[in-house]
C-alpha cells in the first residue's frame, strides 16, 4: 500500500489507495472514496496517484483532471 504525504502544504494529509478505496487522513478524520467514482484514479499508475496537490477545498491531480473535495 502506497502512502504519500503532503510535505508542500501547511496542512498535515495522508493519501492512500487500498483495496479499491481512496483514503484521505486530515486532521485527525479519515475518509474513503470508492475509486470506482474515480475511474482515471483506479487506472493511474502509482506515480500518477502520488502526484497530487492540496486545494482550497480539496485534492487535486492535475495530470488525471480529478478533484476530490474534502
């Protein structure tokens, strides 16, 4: 199981793809995403999940087009 951590953004979060889900750790609160929403994620490569930005009000991969608000 990959796991990556914003080190870009003030705030602490932890993306990690497990399983067919998604999961998104902030601020002490974890969330799953079915990546079967998110077909471009569930198809990316692992370096293609890896990169990802933190936005105003969610996450961002910029190369796949896909937003996830938090």
């Amino acid at each position: 199981m990959a796991l990556f951590t914003s080190r870009k953004q003030k705030k602490d979060i932890k993306v990690s793809f497990n399983n067919g889900l998604l999961y998104v750790e902030s601020d002490g609160k974890s969330q799953a995403f079915p990546l079967d929403f998110y077909p471009k994620l569930l198809n990316a490569t692992e370096e293609e999940q890896a990169d990802w930005e933190l936005t105003g009000n969610g996450i961002r991969w910029n190369k796949l087009d896909v937003d996830i608000l938090l």
